[in-house]
C-alpha cells in the first residue's frame, strides 16, 4: 500500500507537518509513505504542457503510483494556500491525463484558529471532486486550536487530540485498502 501524502504548508514550523507526522506514523507498518514534495513546483501554466518539467514529471509520478493521498493543508484567507491549489493544478493536466480521476484522497486541515482552517479543507474538497476524486468525506477533520495540541517539540500532545487522528487514521488506511 503506497500513501502519497501532499503537506500544503511551506513554512518550516509547519503545525499541519506536526499533525501529519502524527497521523502517518499511526499507519500500520506495512503502509509506505512518500512526501510529494510542492516548495520547488513552478507555478502551473497549461504553456508548460508540451515541455519536458522535471518537477511536474516528480509529482505526478508520485500522485500516479499512489493507492491513495493525503493532503493535511493550513488555510489562507478563508481559501486553499496556493501551493496546495498548485500541486492540484499539475496533476490535473495535461488535459486528458488528469491523475485525480478515481484517486482516493483524504484531506485534513490544522490551524491555530477557532475554525480549523474548514473553508480551505472544503475548499480542497469541491476542487478535487470536481476533477473525479473519490474524497474520503467521513471522518473529516478540522482541527482547531491545533498549537495547543502540540507541545514544544511540535508533537501531538493533546490526549483527545492523538485520539482522534489516530482513528483517523486507521479509517482511512482501512478505506484505502478495500
Ligand atoms: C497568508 C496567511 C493567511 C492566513 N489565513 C488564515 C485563515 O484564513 N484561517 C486560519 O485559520 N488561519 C489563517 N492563517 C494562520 C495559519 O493558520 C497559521 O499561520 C498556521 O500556522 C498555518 O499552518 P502551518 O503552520 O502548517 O503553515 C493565515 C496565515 C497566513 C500566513
């Protein structure tokens, strides 16, 4: 089972890193996780299909191999961080070789606010089932006050917190997999 799992944040104290590390080390061991890393992607241009780009060639290998994905995403201003939309873009493309067609997804979002960053995490949801996704719609998580889950290392500290995402995500191993 090959999880591609796409981190829509670029910071470096990325609080959806520290959940997604949560989250993928609850996967059972079998499971192999690969980052598709989106800090290096140009900016999609439909002028860009008929070229050769290294990067685009990376990502949408990894989105093509996997069995499913993982987007953990933050929110900016009420809406999708662009290299989140981005990585969605290139592998929507060339036209006729869009590689979210029938591809399992799940998507999480994290933010230090009171809403979880909910608008991107649906956001996210309307763009990739309008392109054929098949998105993992429950459980779906929104995770507010997620720093004060965190403790000063970045780990998931918070009881209920590590108790939620961890049937999370054992919920979407299983999903993956049947
Ligand atoms: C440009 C920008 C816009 C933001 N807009 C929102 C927002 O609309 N909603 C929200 O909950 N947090 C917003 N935030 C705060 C982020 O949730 C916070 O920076 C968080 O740490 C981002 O996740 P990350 O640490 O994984 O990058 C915004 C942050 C930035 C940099």
């Amino acid at each position: 089972m090959n999880i591609s799992l796409i981190i829509g944040s670029l910071s470096k104290q990325s609080i959806n890193r520290s959940i997604a590390n949560y989250i993928v080390a609850q996967f059972p061991a079998e499971v192999k996780v690969q980052e598709v890393r989106i800090d290096d992607l140009p900016l999609y241009t439909q002028d860009r299909d008929k070229e050769s780009v290294a990067e685009y060639d990376r990502v949408r290998e990894q989105i093509k191999m996997a069995d499913a994905v993982l987007i953990v995403s933050p929110e900016h201003n009420r809406a999708i961080p662009a290299a989140t939309k981005n990585i969605i873009d290139i592998a929507s493309r060339p036209y006729g070789q869009n590689l979210w067609q029938g591809k399992k997804v799940a998507i999480v979002t994290a933010s230090p606010g009171a809403y979880g960053g909910i608008n991107a995490g649906l956001q996210i949801r309307q763009s990739l089932q309008s392109i054929g996704a098949n998105v993992l719609i429950s459980p779906e998580i929104f995770l507010s006050r997620a720093t004060q889950a965190l403790n000063e290392q970045g780990e998931v500290a918070d009881e209920r917190t590590a108790g939620f995402l961890s049937k999370f995500a054992q919920t979407f191993i299983q999903w993956a997999k049947a």
